[in-house]
DNA sequence: CAGCAACTCGTTAACGTTACCGAAGGTGCT
DNA sequence: AGCACCTTCGGTAACGTTAACGAGTTGCTG
C-alpha cells in the first residue's frame, strides 16, 4: 500500500486568536505570558481558544521584538598546556554566543586556572562584582563551587553544571554525562580486549588529584563492572600527581616494569602521554589502552593503532548546550526540564574521521 | 595566569548602512541581494560600507519578511512491519517540517514500499505531477531513482539523497554516512570479538536483495579490513531473502548448523531476528553478534547481552540535515557546502541508554 | 460625591528585513 | 515641446510579537 502524507500548516498568530476571542492582541499577548491585568473570564476564553488552535509561537518574532538585557557568565577552566580539552568546551561556548547574541543576550567568559585554586576564587569573585543573570560553572574545586554557588543563589543568580557534577548543588543542574556510566563503558571495552585474569591498570594523571572527584566516580563504575565479570582480573590503581612528561615517564616505567598490564585504563583526557611513553620505548611490551576525549593529540595515537578506545562526550555541544539551557530557561520561559545525561560515544581507528561531523 | 574574554557584539544593521552611506534602505537591500535598479557607484560605495561594518544579516527578521512559497518533497520507504528504521527518518523529517514551516516552506511526505518497486515509480510520479522546488530521496531503488533525478533535472528540481547514495547523481549530494566505513568500523571491532582463525557469517537478511547496493558497500569494508589484519578468518557470507522468521529462522538452523559460526554481522538493522533466533534455540552456542541500527528491537537484544555491538547512524539527524540543507540553499543562498559524512556511532549495553539524548 | 487606587483592556510604536509602488531624472523619438 | 521609456532610487506597508502608555470601569475612602 502507497500512501501520502499532508502536513497541514495553517500556523495561527496572536492576531487570529484575538479575533477568535474578540478581544485585542495585548490581552492575548498577556494571557499568553502569564502575565496578569487579565480576568479570570477572559483568560479562560483566550486560553481555550489557544489550546484548540494548537498555537506556537513564532519565535524569530519573539526575537526581533523582545529587547533583553540578559547576561551570561561562563567559568571555566583555561586551556593548559596539558590537554586542549577546554578548548572544545569554548568552541561550543562562542557557537552559543554567536547564536544567542541575535536575542540581545551578552556573555562573558572567566577562565580560571585548574592547577591554582586561588584563579577560582578570583574569578568567582569578578564574576560576583558584575551582575549576571546566570552563570556557567565547570565545578574543579568542589568546596570552593560550593561557597560560590552559595552566593550566587543568595543574590539570585542561576547556576548550571558543565562537565562534571556536585548533586544537588547548581539551581538549574547539570549538563554533561553520566561519569559512573563512562566508566562501566571502559569496563565493558575492557572486556572485549582482554582475556580473563589479565592484568589491568587504572591510570590517574593529574596534578592536584585531590580536586578531581568525578576521576573516583568513573574509577567506580569500572570497577564494579568488571567485579561482577567475576573473570579474575588483577587490577592496579596509580596516581601520577604530574603535568611533566619526563616525571609521568619515569613513574610510568617502575610501575610497568613491576605490574606488567595487558591493559591500560587512563581515567581522563591525559592518555596521548601514555601513548607517547609506548612510542618512545618500543621495547616494552605495549598493552592495550583505553582513555577519554577526542583531542588531536589522542586522536593521534588512535589513528596509528597505539590507542584502542576513545571514549568521548563531545565537550562543545556540552558548552553549546549550557547556553541553550539558559536561553530557553529566560527567552523561552520553558518549564524547567529534566535534562538526560549527555551521549557518551566510543571512538575506534575506524569511524573518528567522522566524529566532528 | 588568569584571563577573561570580552565578547564585543554592536550588530550593526540595515539601517545604519543605509545611513552611512547615505541611501535608503532599500537600496542597502537591492545591494544585499544582487537586485538589479542600482548603479555601480552607490553599489560599490554600499558594499564597501557592508564589508567594513562586518554586516550579519539577522535572520528571523528575514524569516518574518519574507514570505516564501518553497515546496519541497520527501520520497522514502515506509516503515515496514519488518523495521521501524524508516520511522526514525520520518521523525527527524517531522522535526524538520516543524521548524521550517515558520519560513512559509510546504513540505509533503511520499512513502513508498521498499519491497515493491512499482510504488516507488508511482510515487515518483505523484511528486512530478506536483510542482517542487526540491525532492529527498532515499535511492533504494537505483536505477529507477537515476531515471527520476533526470527528469527532476529536467524540470529543475533540486535533488538531495539520504540513507545511501549514487554518486553523482542528485543534484545537491548525499547526507549519511560512509558506508564503506561502516563496514571497517564492524571489522575492526570484530576483530576485538574473536580470536584469529575464527568463522565469521555476514549475514545479508532482506527481500529483494538485488535493489540493496548499498550493503556490498558495508561488506567490501568489511572484508576488506579483516583481509588485511592476516588472522586466517574464514567468513562466509549468506543471503537470506525472507521477511518471515520462520523462513529466516529454518535457514539459519541449516546454515548455523554447518558453519558453526563464532560471530555473525548482520549487514543492516534485522539483526533483531538473530538475536530472537538465539533466544529461541537456546541450546546453540550463541556467537557474538554486530548489526546496525538503533531500534527498539534491536536495543532489547543489545540490553540483554545477545547483540555485542550495534553501528548507528542516526536517521532522524540525517532526516532532519536534509531539510535544514535545503533551507540553507533556498532561504540562505548558502554557496553549495560539501558536506561531510555522518558519524558512526558505536552502542554496547553500557552506552545505550544515554544515545537519544 | 469627589478623589483615587486597582483592575482590565485596547492602541500603537517598535524590532530588521523584504518587496511593492511610484517619484525623479535622463534619453531618444516624433 | 510633448511623449514614451528606462534607470535609479526612496517611501512605506507588511511579517508576528512585545511592551509602553493610556483609557475605561469598578470599588473604596474620607
């Protein structure tokens, strides 16, 4: 059987309803908006005719009248010379700038430095002496996020999560994905790469590891995945507290030398160094090697086989997405809804030439 | 070192131009849309004023002003009783209708039956018979399709492929992925599945073989891949022409049986009936498994450890890309993008929960 | 009952762009 | 001179929504 669809569009404006309902465009405009200087009797009629037209606002209408004067704030961590992850995160962050900019909205971004707490607290407090509306956290230093969060609601400025979480913490929540579930993810990969009873390593590099919770959160997820493989796995868990990579090497080289994994788990973006330790001492016995985020220097050591599994979150859609959130919370009044955690995607040698598409 | 970026954003518009170089606005536009009824002199004068200011033209007042009379067709499968994949397609061409139909654009749906190529041709017709601007075409049938995209050329109606391509053929390219590198992506994770010397079975389930180029692409990858590592893999490749799961069932009993496969690949998303097969026939050593497609048949059988991994494409995103590439054309005048393939996405039991969000 | 607040509602000017209409000036022809 | 015609340009009404302003009504106070 053939069939055609009609889409039938007889998109109805503020103009029609308010003839439908005999009353002017303000107070439809009003009822609308929740707005009061409207009777009970009238918001009733108005509001049914709505209802039964099926009306949807036109929002590029919405954009060219509304003159806001809204205000963003982002706080994040600067790139370092360490990782380019942040760099995505801020690419996602001005497409939103670029987008959201039409409605009046201006934002500013702070960029503090994850290795010094002390470039938090500065900023936060720079951010405190201008007057935001909203502001976007990726929450580093948790107690600090706290303290900030804090007056930041105290002062009613709205505060939304990137990247990681503190439960219950931000006003608006948090956007990014499921850490514990990253971490089975890996778990399950690993299964896949390794016979039983393999030896697998779970790698923390990181200067002030102290800071990074969600490294603990995903450490959990994997291993209570492969604890119920039940498939005798040898696990070892080492923090390198470093951003050098002659210090990371060195470490690297005792712990390999005595352990021996089949498998390396690097809890976060930092696995382009492992790669680049098992390029230059190609006599040792290279494991395989799973890591997170698809920066160039990872994605280097995917494409040439070093790296097994990329396990991404897409930080700029990330960003992007916090913006948005914010723009539809105040532009579009949108009831505030229950994000779902981010995708979490897997990256082979085969399908990462596609990723950024 | 800390640092705060400024974002500066006067959005200069139509007006002021018209000021500074001391014409109308009218004339701005002419200017703007290589409208004819202006001399060179102003013109020159206009668009050095317009390159200098760093003009971005706002679009929802463009979208507010113009009132368009764009038409475009969608001439797809319809959903089968055998796959919901097509509904997926048809939910990202919804969306796309949705948020077009703001910028006047019509957009009318033809499904055809993929099994019965006489509907496709009718169809093909119906949308002749109409006027379009535009027609997405999912090219299941090949040479029927490159007899419409001619006459279309003909009639200078744009044409833009999803799902698979004929090279060369639509008039606007193809949105989809690279399906030579699907088949890789599933060699390559097949080739974590199973230790070498392994039986692979490709499995090749649909009626009218004949008319699905496409999955020889996916198959040349694969193989082509698994040719390469060297591992003595001895795969073999089976067609079962049938929807009914009876026939497909009694023609996997006979084939299992004397192949005795360590993973089957499932060259598109029926991979479903296998996993149900090994549900049913329990007492078969169930192989690993890798199909395609994010449906909810298939996500079951992912959920509950039957089907190792599943290779997704989101067909809404494609669905909705095609529109959103014709509104570029049309309402943009965006110069002809050489767009990109899809991504490739991987599922397991740990990742698939997070994918529609 | 004057006065004034509170409530309800309509009129209207914006927002930036497009497109129609017609004015002004020039050219060529009778 | 008169007329037709073309080129070049400006004025302006839309598009759907918002918000400032003010007008009309009611109810209450002193």
């Amino acid at each position: 059987m053939t069939m055609e669809e009609k889409t039938e569009n007889k998109k109805i404006g503020i103009k029609e309803i308010a003839k439908l309902a005999n009353v002017s465009i303000a107070t439809v405009d009003r009822v609308l908006n929740n707005r009061k200087d409207v009777s009970e009797a009238t918001r009733a009629k108005v509001q049914a005719i709505i209802k039964e037209s099926n009306y949807q606002p036109n929002l590029y209408a919405r954009a060219l009248s509304v003159k806001n004067n809204l205000s963003f704030a982002v706080l994040i961590p600067k790139t370092s010379s360490q990782t380019g992850y942040w760099d995505l995160c801020l690419k996602g962050i001005k497409q939103g700038i670029q987008e959201f900019s039409t409605f009046g909205i201006t934002i500013d971004i702070f960029l503090y430095d994850q290795e010094d707490v002390k470039t938090f607290i500065k900023m936060s407090e720079d951010v405190l002496s201008r007057n935001f509306n909203a502001v976007v956290i990726a929450p580093i230093f948790i107690s600090e996020t706290i303290v900030f969060v804090e007056e930041c609601k105290k002062r009613k400025i709205e505060s939304i999560f990137v990247n990681s979480d503190i439960k219950g913490c931000s006003s608006l929540g948090y956007i990014g994905p499921d850490l514990y579930s990253t971490g089975r993810l890996a778990a399950n990969l690993t299964s896949y790469l390794v016979p039983a009873k393999s030896k697998l390593l779970i790698l923390n590099i990181a200067r002030g590891l102290q800071n990074y919770a969600y490294l603990n959160t995903k450490i959990e997820g994997y291993t209570s995945y492969l604890n119920n493989l039940n498939k005798g796995f040898e696990i070892s868990n080492i923090d390198i507290p470093s951003n050098n990579y002659d210090e990371i090497a060195i470490d690297l080289l005792r712990h390999i030398g005595e352990f021996n994994p089949d498998l390396i788990f690097v809890t976060n973006s930092r696995v382009s160094v492992v790669g680049r330790f098992f390029n230059e001492f190609k006599h040792i016995k290279k494991p395989h090697i799973i890591g997170f985020d698809f920066l160039t220097e990872n994605v280097e050591f995917l494409s040439n086989g070093m790296i097994d599994f990329l396990i991404c979150q897409r930080p700029d859609k990330q960003g992007y997405l916090a913006l948005d959130y914010l723009y539809r919370h105040f532009l579009l009044k949108n009831e505030k809804e229950n994000f779902k955690p981010m995708p979490i995607d897997i990256l082979t040698i085969e399908n990462y030439l596609f990723y950024e598409n």
